[in-house]
C-alpha cells in the first residue's frame, strides 16, 4: 500500500485531458484516470493574476510507475509549467490497491 499514488495534473481543455487519460491508460503508466468536470483556477504566474478554466484529472499509479507517467504527462502537456502533484495513498481497499499496482506494473514505451 505504500507504494501507491494519487496524481493530479489539469489540461486546458476536455480532448486534451482524454488523449493524456487514455495514453496513461495503453501506457500502462496508471491504472485509472478520472476526468473530472471543468473547473475554474486561479493563480499568479509571471507577475500576473490569471483564471483560466481547466480540467482536472485524477491519476492511480504507483511510485515504480510515477517516472513514466511524470514522463508522459511533461511530453504531451500544452502547458509551460503543468501542475504534477503526486500524493501518497496512506489507505484504501486492499484489493483496489492491488489491482492498481497489477495493471502499472508491466510499462509499455
């Protein structure tokens, strides 16, 4: 259970977020991805208050996955800067757990 990570990142927008989601997915670099509703972010970059409307995906994956997926998500995001945040899954069903650390284990390039 350790080993497993929750991944958040957001795209600009909804095609964006599902061809990131499903290249995850036949990378096997996460074992499931939500795509979540779009939602509005705001944020200073370059000296500048900014919004912009994102949408956000939530990312299974393991620690021994996470460089592929950090990889993956770097290459094919439109942003300067995405947001990769990984955070530690301390608890959860077992059997989901498994099965999450089951489908990353074996990367495909």
């Amino acid at each position: 259970m350790d080993d497993i990570l929750l991944v958040i990142t957001n795209l600009p927008d909804a095609a964006s977020a599902e061809k990131l989601a499903r290249q995850l997915i036949e990378t096997r670099a996460a074992a499931c991805v939500n795509q979540l509703a779009p939602c509005t972010s705001t944020y200073r970059w370059k000296d500048n208050i900014e919004t912009a409307t994102e949408v956000p995906l939530l990312i299974k994956t393991t620690r021994a996955a996470y460089p592929r997926l950090e990889k993956l998500i770097r290459e094919a995001h439109p942003y300067e800067l995405p947001e990769i945040i990984a955070v530690l899954v301390t608890a959860g069903l077992p059997s989901y757990l498994d099965w999450v650390d089951g489908e990353t284990t074996t990367l495909k390039e």
